[in-house]
C-alpha cells in the first residue's frame, strides 16, 4: 500500500487503509458465504447481522437516545433537503434556515416548494466567513423546524455553539462533521448525512431521526421519502445501499476499536490546530475563516499570491497531497482533513507548505 496518496478531497473522502483491506480480504467470500457481501440477498442472516451491528454500532458511538430511529436511506443529503420538509411541514407550514452556505441554501431552496421558508440569519455578505448569532427569539414561535448546516464543507465553518430554539425541533445536516467529535444526539429533531465524508461510501445517507416526529408527513409525501416507511422497515422497504452500509459498519466499528468519539475528537482537535497554527503563524498562507467558527474537518486557506496557486497543487500531488484545490467561491486551497486522514497526513501537508513558502519567498 505504499503507492496510496493522501486524499484531502471534501467528498468522497478517504477512508481508513485498514478499513479498505479488510473489505478487500472479505470481498470474493464474505464470512464462509462463498459470496461477495455485493451479492447477498438484503433479507439473508448473514446481511441481517451486517445491517442490525452497523445501526447497534451507531448507537454506541454516537450515543444515540432510545427515541430515536436510525435510518439508512439513498439519494444523498439533497435529498433529505426535500424529506425533511414533506415530514416536518405539518402544522403551520413556516421553518426557519440558517443560512451559512451553499448547502443550506440548497436546503432551503428545496423547502421552499413545500411551505414558507425563511433565513433567519445569513453570514453571506461575507462570504460565509463566520456563523451569525442568533437568539430564540429570532425564530418564529410556530415554526415547525429550524435547519442548521452544522459544518460548512465549502467554507470551513462550524457552529461550535447551537442555536436554542425552544420547543421547535431543530435539524441538522451533518454531512461532513458525523462522527468527528461527541455531540449530544437528544439536542436535535433529526441529523442527516450524506455518508461519502466521513462514514463510507457514496450511496448511504444516515439519517437519525427522534420518534416523535415520524408519522406526520405531508399527504403528497412519496412513500420512500416518508419517514414512517423507513422506521417500520428498518430501513428495508426495499433493497437498501447494502454495500455502503457493510462499510460503514466496519468505519464504526473501527472508530469504537479507537475509542469512541471522544478520542476521535481529540485526535481530529490536534490535526485542524497543527494546521491552523501553522497557517496563522506564517506571511504566506492565511486563513479567511473568523477564527472562533473554524471547522476541525474542512480547512480553506488562501496563498499571499494566487498566481502560485497551480504550482503549489502540482508540487503537491508531486509529494503524494492530492485533492486541494479549493472550491470556486473561495479560491486558494482547501485541506479536508476528516477521521481517516491521519495525523502523518497532516504533518507531511504542513511541512510540504513550509518547503513551498521557503522556495517561493525572495
Ligand atoms: C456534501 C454535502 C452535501 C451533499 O451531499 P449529497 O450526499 O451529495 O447529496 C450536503 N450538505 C453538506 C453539508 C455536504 O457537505
């Protein structure tokens, strides 16, 4: 394996090398079925076992409350942009966005076709550089649901302090932060993800959703999309994403093996601050991120000269750095440095960046 690279790609992500041989040692004969975990049927034992310890698995890690059900669903996080308000939407008809990039409004503008859709807050007249503050009050009181996009995978943000909406569910899409520090599950009405960040591959989305909140959707809500369908099946109604989920649940059994979220988290605290410290500590590289609201998982910076920006990605890949270029709307770089990027990826993505600063400072 000493030909792999490291990925700092925003989605699909890295996954564990471990992870990855241990699929790849099951592959052709998985547990003496003589079949590939591919090819076995979604309602035989030996998938049973794989689909009820990946959820049992979640639980643990996440320390996912009783009264919640564990989805595992397909067509990504856009399309929980569309669940979430055909099952939520259901009283008056209003919820509250905060706007803090892209995906949220993706989010929002996907709601809009269902109810009244509102951006309480929006950090875009600065380009999404910080999370805006926002006090109960700035919700409306008969909202069905406030969304939040916990972290901005686009501009490196993170709410590192949740907003307090009272009695109104709030739901968060967790796309690129699952799983990568603890957080308190009873604090939300539903966490979705898409799980090509940091759970597995593309083809799964974890959706966690509190049981209060199934069984209400809206009449035109098509039966997949409806929650209530998915919660009764356990999440096989029909033939789920089988294959992302036997990954998956080696990633969660792995993270478990780790030590839980608690150590991951601290693990994932020394690699962002390696590389922001680094970052704020040199004339070459800065970050636009206001420094309270930096993401552990997504970190844009920006060269001094944006002319060497294409000498830096292809010096880079030349060192084994792949996949940071940064999105358009930013410019410059972005590392994301989600749980299988390793601490020696970081560390070699550092001293890479001080060699280039060195070379390219008169
Ligand atoms: C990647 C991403 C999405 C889109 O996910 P899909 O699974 O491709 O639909 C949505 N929200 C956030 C925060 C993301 O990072």
């Amino acid at each position: 394996m000493t030909d792999r690279v490291y990925n700092f790609s925003a989605g699909p992500a890295a996954l564990p090398a471990h992870v990855l041989q241990q699929a790849a040692d099951e592959m052709l004969n998985y547990k003496g079925t003589g079949m590939s975990v591919m090819e076995l049927s979604h309602r035989s034992p030996a998938y049973d076992e794989i689909h009820t310890n990946a959820e049992k698995n979640l639980r643990e890690l996440m320390q996912i409350p009783a009264n919640y059900k564990i989805l595992f669903l397909q067509g990504g996080a856009s399309q929980q942009f569309a669940a979430v308000p055909l099952n939520l939407l259901n009283k008056s008809g209003k919820a509250d966005y905060i706007n803090t990039g892209a995906w949220s409004k993706k989010a929002a503008a996907q709601a809009k076709a269902y109810g009244d859709i509102r951006f309480t807050a929006t950090s875009e007249e600065k380009n999404f550089t910080f999370i805006p503050v926002v006090e109960k009050q700035d919700f409306r009181e008969d909202a069905d649901y406030v969304h939040i996009t916990t972290n901005n995978t686009i501009f490196g943000t993170v709410f590192n302090q949740l907003p307090d909406t009272g009695d109104i569910p709030l739901v968060a899409d967790m796309s690129s932060n699952i799983l990568s520090e603890p957080i308190d599950v009873s604090k939300f009405g539903i966490i979705y993800a898409g799980a090509q960040k940091n759970i597995g591959p593309a083809g799964l989305t974890v959706v966690i959703v509190r049981e209060d909140l199934i069984g209400q959707a809206r009449p035109e809500t098509p039966i997949m999309l409806n929650y209530k369908t998915q919660a009764d099946a356990d999440s096989l109604y029909n033939t789920p994403p089988t294959y992302a989920i036997y990954m998956a649940g080696l990633v969660f059994a792995d993270l478990l093996k780790k030590g839980g979220l608690e150590k991951v988290g601290e693990i994932n605290r020394r690699k962002a601050a390696a590389l922001y410290d680094y970052i704020d500590a040199s004339d070459f590289y800065s970050s636009p991120v206001n420094p309270e609201d930096r993401s552990l998982m997504n970190v844009p910076f920006v060269l001094a000269d944006a002319e060497l920006d294409k000498a830096f990605l292809t010096e880079a890949e030349a060192n084994g750095l792949v996949n940071l270029k940064g999105h358009r709307s930013v410019g410059g770089m972005r590392a994301s440095i989600y749980n299988a990027m390793p601490e020696e990826g970081v560390a070699k993505l550092v001293d890479f960046m001080k060699e280039f600063a060195a070379k390219h400072t008169a």
